[in-house]
C-alpha cells in the first residue's frame, strides 16, 4: 500500500473516533436504570474502539511520516487505555470476567473475527536491539553455569570413547545388514519372476483378449479419476473447497512483506533526520530569532513596571521561578489586559475577606444536607464514571483537526518531516529558556529601580518563608523513606546473574499469543439468556490475556494510567495451555521471566532474611529491566489449607505471607505483573488465594469448534496433509474431554519423519490417532463442575451468582420492557 492510502485510512480512523468520542461525551452526563441497555452502550462503545484501534495499530506500523507517527502514537495509546476502561466498566456491570457480543456484533455487521484485539508491533520493534542483547547475555551466562533455557542443570553426561566407538559399529552393523537383506530379497524376487515367466510361456495367450481386458481396466480408471476431478473443481466453484494453491504463500504477500521491510528502514532514516532537525532548527532559531525575543520581552516587562506604578503607586512584586516567573503575568495577554487583572484581583481580595467570615456557617450546613440527599440518587441510576483517557484523546482529536486534516501535501511526497511546524514548536521551548534569563536581568533591574526612585528595600520575610518550606520537604522526605535497599553496593548487572545461576530468572519459550488456537463462542448470548453461565472459549480466555497482561506490560502510557492489574491467576486443568500463556505474554512484550514456584525456589536463600533478600533482588531486577513477568507455577502449594507430609520439607508456603506485601510495592509506575498458575486451585486455601490474586481467569478445556481447529492447524503444523480420507469433524467428536496437550502429544507421535513420506501414497487417517487417544485419561466432567464450583466462591463468582438468584426477576422484567 502507497503513503496515500495509510494516509487515507489514517483519515477514516480519525472520523470514526471524533463521531464516538461526541457520543461518549453525551453518554457521560446521561444517567440509566435499564442494565441491558446499559452493557449494549458499553459493548457498542468497546467494540467500536476495538474496530478503531486496529485501523490506528496498522496505520502507526507502516506510515512513515515522523510527526504524524508521535501524534497517532498519542492517539493509540489513549485508545487502548479507553478500551481497558471500557473492558473494567462492562466487569463491574455483569460480574462476570468473559462477555459475549453475537447480537450486537450482528446488529454492526461485523465478523467475531474482527473482535479479536490486535497486540501492536511496536511494543517489540522499540526495544528490538535492548531485548536481543539480553538474551544474548542471558544465553552466555546459561552456558557458563551448565543450565538449560529453564535454569535447571543439564542432565547430559559424557560418554566414554569405548562406549561410543561400540555404538557406532552396532549401528553400522545394523545398517550394512538391511542392505544386504534387501539385495538378497531383490535376486529372489528375479528369480521368481523367470520362473513364472517360463511356465506362462507355456501356454498360447489370446492377444485381443489380453488387450480388451488391459483397455477396459485403463477406461475404468481413467474415467474415475476424470468424474474425482470434476467433483473437486465443483465443490471449489461452489465455495465449499479451498482452491489448490489456497495454503500456500502468493507471489503477493511475498512482495508485501518485502514492502513491509523497506517502510521499516524508511522509517528509521526519516526518525534520524527529525531528530537531526529538532537540534538544527533549535539552534538556528537561538541565533536568528533569539536577539529579538529577548528584546520584545524585556520591553513588555519593563512597560509593565510604568504602568503598575502609574496605578497602584509602586512597583509590583516580581514572581519568583517557582511560580513560572513573568510567563505567569504574560501567558497570552497584553500589558493592559495584566494590569487590569491586577486591579481587579484587588477589588476581589477585599471583597472575599469580608465574605469569608459571614458565609462559613451556612456553607457547611448546605454541605452536609447535599451529602445526606446524593447517595439515594446514586443507588437508583448508574453513571458512567469518569475517564482518564477521554482527554487525551480529546487533545489528539483536535491537533489531528488543526494540523493534518486539511494540509495540502502534495509537494511532500516521500513523507519527510514539516520544518514549519518544528519550528513552530521550538520557538516556544527557545522563549521559555530566554524568558528565564530575561527574568534575572529584569530582577536586577526591578531593584535598582525600586532603589532609585522609591528607596524601597527588600524585606526578608520570603526568604524565611522559603526557608520553612524547605525544612518541611526535607522532614517529609526522611519519613517517605521506609525501605532499605539491601544491595545498594551491587551493580544490576551482577545481581541479573545471580538470578540466572539461581535459575530464579528463565529463558521465556518463544510462543506468540496467535499460536494459542481456538474458535468463537457463537451462543454465549443465547444461553445467558435462558439463564445458562456458558463455559468461556478459548478465544475469550486469549483476549483477556492481552487485556489484563500484554497491553498494559507493553505500554507504560497505558499501565500508569489504565485500572491496574498487579496480579492474574490462570487456573484449569492439566494441558490447556496454561504455562504457554505466561511464555506468550514474556514473548509479545519482551519481558523478562522470573520463576518463583515453590519447587523452584526450595533450598534457595534459606531462612526469613534469605527470603526477604531474594524478593528484594527479585523487584529491584524486575524494576529496572521491565516490563517484567513474575511467574508461581502451582501456586495452589503456597496457599495449602493443610500441607501433604511428602512436601513439608521443601516448605511450599514461604510466600504466602511475603507474596501480599510484594503486590502492595508494586506502583503504577513499575510494569510488573504476578502471573500464577494452577491445576488445583480447589487445594488452596480460598481467601488468602483470591487476595493475592487480583483477576482469575478459568482456562477451560476446548470445545467442538476449537478442537476441530486445534487438529487441523496442529496436523498441518507438523508436516501433516488434510485429504478427505482424514475425517477432522470425526476426530473432534471422538475427543471431547481432551485438551490441547493431548492433541499435540498424539499429532507428534503418529506424525514421524518416515510416516510424513509416505502420506503420498498412503494419505493419513482418522484410525491412526485413535488408539493414542485411547490410552490417555481425558478431562472429566466432574472434574469440570470442580472448577465451576470452586470458581463460584471467589469474590467475583459469588456477585454474579447472587446477582443471578436474587435480580433474575427483575433482570427478565426489564429485557420483556
């Protein structure tokens, strides 16, 4: 695509967000008592940011203009943060973690695909060069200490020269034997052909019997293979086949990628140049336009000193740095219009003094008859609360209008940087750092004024005051420092490996989120609405990984600012993906991974003060090299309602007190999040888990539908090929109850490198995998009540099924309105 049509789609986006963001601001003020209609507006909002943000994400990756790239990045960020909003609101409203949007998605004409949340590119293209060095490190230290990629010691012994040699000639033996064995069946088989041949010879063969026979077997399969042929480009023609090149790459994707690249390196050199030119332009500016500036201040000020004299018969005071020195007088206003300002700021003064006294009383009884009458109102209507990226968005919405909506760039086809609006920018930056010199000299020159013509002396009751308040930062600065750091004499560097070589901090597994395979949930809507809590989809669990885990990890914008989530809990059975969600979230957002599972962390830094020594390096690590991901693999052991007898000596709950007073450390500012998973969550003492946990999501295992994507894609992933004598709808019937690892146990099994060469001619079947499958145990449905049951006494849980026993009534009153 050409800069005209990002530029184009750029535009289309814009349009989009300017016509929601009207509408929200309406919505805001208005107040509803209808829930249905409620979560419909919120699901409307959130799916339209949805549709807006992957406009924005394509738009920001590819376009090549540096200043439109800084204005579109502000936009994008404010809308991924709207959209976490949006995403807490619509919690908070249903109770429930997992949504379902089939009517409205209906009603906007829109694909369930086109819900699915894109993860930005440049959460890893930024920071490309940072987090390829420090896997390099990473990897180097590995290697010196004898661990494998998981921080455990590699369990490989070496072999004696006498053992190895005896192993190589077994293998040789073995090999030259099967040669010779297939020689020796080749001269037999010759053999046996003569022999048949001498006894045929025999007897007279009756030629035109032997060629009709030889053509009506040759007419037979020519004609089947002719009718397989037509039946195939039918079923094409009709859109219930995929075309033969369909799963193979185009010349034209190729070509796309290869496009894709050069915007890159565009990119990059239009960056520099922009970087370039905002310290050319700045120094050019203090040169040339600099003399003036100073001059046309000065003037202002010193016309501002007369006329303040000539009215109030003294020199004014002048503001001090602190307060922003004379841009507090001049911002945007001419020396009449400031020394009108004063004089009226006078007037004021004596007139509220006077108030003041009068009007406390009655003030505070009005107050608190409006606290009594506002709750009542608050109970019966639901309000919108107030966004923090609404603002944001409203600042990029107008720059967008004001600078780039209607500009005329036809004489800047390559996209390069606008030097106007450079300047524009740095003539500010240029007269705010000759204001403060300007302020020094006007200072001086107050004084000798004051000196010359009144006598006046400068009292020293400021510096006093200035004095006091410098003794109260310091006082509060002492108290604010409450924790020690324990290795103040150690450099990052040496503690990075000492976590590595503890096998506390790990190679992430790389694992994109979109190789998490699933498919939609089409009749989460229509069960809800007989009252029936549908399991959630794979899909579901996927997107609140990249809501609760990716974006906020990826963005620093988005986490100070979006609700913030310290800590998520994956819990559901044995093989569903668990643990390569956490490796996904490491994956997509470049985080670090520490391990902190109560097998990993047993024998290590023993005792409280150890303990508290690794949870200290452990933070200081994760926060200087965010983001970073804190991992607690069974984390139900921490929280054990009773210890088993076999586990009492690796002491798995040495966390559990410590992990509450880690998550109270974590500020907005640090990009850490706390992601335990678990199989047996129904082992762990519930109030203590659910505390720690701030969001729990229920991993389920896979439906019909995701289970026939599951063993196609997986099939096709390890070199399998999908004829119709391989039956998929069958194989995902056959495994209800299994999970995503016994699929992927079995494909690998069956799927050898002898059994990929001969699909040719021996095409794959359904019968092949069965037997694997058979052996395994599935997931059980009693096993899957546990985990609705245990899910139903979390906080969350509780609310939505008192929510559903006790406001069912109304609920259905209120759809039948």
């Amino acid at each position: 695509m050409s800069n005209a049509m990002y530029n184009k789609m750029w535009h289309q986006a814009q349009e989009a967000l300017n016509s929601l963001l009207d509408k929200e601001s309406q919505k805001l003020v208005e107040q509803e008592k209808n829930q249905v209609y409620i979560f419909q507006m919120l699901a409307t909002f959130y799916i339209k940011y949805v549709q807006i943000f992957r406009n924005l994400e394509n738009v920001y990756d590819q376009i090549v203009h540096p200043q439109k790239r800084l204005l579109i990045r502000k936009i994008l960020d404010g809308v991924m943060g709207r959209i976490l909003e949006l995403k807490n609101e619509m919690v908070e409203l249903e109770l429930s973690e997992f949504h379902y949007f089939d009517d409205i998605l209906q009603d906007l004409k829109l694909a369930p695909q086109q819900l699915d949340i894109p993860i930005p590119k440049y959460f890893l293209k930024e920071k490309m060069e940072v987090i390829k060095e420090r896997q390099k490190i990473l990897a180097q230290i590995l290697a010196d200490s004898g661990l494998d990629a998981t921080g455990m010691k590699s369990t490989v012994k070496s072999m004696p020269l006498e053992r190895a040699i005896k192993l190589i000639q077994i293998a040789e033996r073995a090999r030259q034997g099967r040669l010779r064995a297939l020689f020796m069946k080749q001269i037999y088989l010759q053999e046996y052909r003569a022999k048949q041949a001498r006894l045929l010879g025999e007897k007279v063969a009756d030629a035109g019997a032997a060629a009709l026979r030889i053509q009506k077997v040759w007419r037979g399969f020519h004609q089947s293979k002719r009718t397989e042929k037509e039946r195939e480009e039918e079923m094409i023609f009709l859109g219930m086949d995929p075309p033969p090149l369909f799963n193979q790459v185009s010349a034209t994707i190729i070509q796309a990628e290869k496009v894709d690249l050069l915007r890159c390196q565009v990119q990059l050199k239009h960056e520099e140049d922009y970087r370039e030119a905002l310290v050319t332009i700045k120094s050019d500016l203090q040169q040339i336009e600099g003399p003036d500036i100073k001059e046309s201040l000065q003037e202002q000020i010193r016309q501002w000193f007369i006329e303040c004299r000539s009215l109030t018969g003294s020199f004014p005071e002048y503001p001090n740095v602190e307060e922003g020195g004379s841009a507090v007088i001049f911002s945007d206003k001419t020396p009449e219009q400031v020394i009108e300002d004063i004089v009226a700021n006078q007037v004021e003064e004596e007139k509220s003094k006077k108030k003041k006294t009068k009007g406390k009383k009655k003030k505070k009884e009005k107050g608190k008859k409006i606290i009594k009458e506002k709750p009542k109102e608050e109970e019966e209507e639901w309000k919108m609360s107030p966004s923090v990226f609404l603002p944001s968005m409203e600042e990029g919405n107008n720059l967008y209008k004001d600078m780039w909506m209607n500009k005329d760039e036809s004489r800047n086809f390559p996209q390069d940087y606008d030097e106007e609006l450079i300047k524009k920018e740095k003539r500010k930056e240029v007269e705010a750092e000759i204001r403060l010199q300007v302020d020094e000299l006007m200072r001086q020159e107050l004084k000798n004024l004051k000196l010359a013509v009144n006598k006046e002396m400068e009292l020293p009751i400021k510096a006093g005051k200035k004095g006091k308040k410098k003794g109260r930062k310091g006082r509060r600065g002492k108290k604010g420092k409450k924790d020690k750091d324990l290795t103040a004499d150690r450099t990052i560097e040496s503690l990075f490996k000492e976590l590595v070589e503890e096998g506390l901090l790990i190679q992430a597994q790389k694992v994109n989120l979109s190789d998490y395979i699933g498919e939609y949930s089409y009749l989460g809507t229509t069960l809800r609405h007989v009252s029936i809590e549908p399991m959630p989809s794979l899909l579901d669990v996927r997107q609140l990984i990249t809501l609760y885990g990716i974006l906020p990890l990826g963005s620093a914008a988005v986490h100070e600012k979006a609700p913030l989530v310290k800590s998520l809990l994956l819990a559901g059975p044995s093989g569903v993906g668990k643990k390569m969600l956490v490796h996904a979230i490491c994956t997509e957002t470049g985080a670090n991974l520490f391990n902190l599972s109560s097998a990993n962390i047993t024998g290590k830094y023993p005792g409280k003060s150890g303990l508290q020594m690794m949870l200290h390096i452990v933070l200081k690590v994760a926060r200087q090299l965010q983001p970073s991901v804190v991992w607690i693999q069974d984390t139900e052991k921490t929280f054990y309602r009773k210890v088993p007898n076999t586990e009492k000596r690796n002491e798995p709950k040495r966390l559990k007190k410590q992990l509450p007073k880690l998550l109270k450390l974590l500020k907005p500012d640090d990009r850490i999040l706390i992601v335990g998973t678990t199989q047996r969550p129904f082992d762990a003492e519930i109030q203590s888990f659910c505390r720690a946990y701030q969001k729990i999501i229920l991993v389920p295992r896979p439906d019909y539908a995701s289970r026939y994507v599951l063993w196609k894609q997986i099939i096709q992933r390890n070199g399998g090929v999908l004829t119709k004598a391989l039956n998929i709808s069958c194989l995902a019937k056959v495994t209800d109850g299994f999970t995503q690892g016994h699929i992927v146990k079995v494909v690998k099994s069956v799927l050898t490198d002898r059994r990929i060469r001969q699909q040719y001619h021996k095409p794959l079947t359904p019968v092949e995998f069965i037997p694997l499958i058979a052996s395994m145990n599935p997931v059980y449905k009693e096993e899957e009540e546990c985990f609705k049951n245990w899910y139903a006494k979390t906080p969350l849980g509780r609310k939505r099924v008192l929510s559903l026993t006790v406001g069912g009534k109304e609920k259905e009153m209120e759809k039948g309105k």
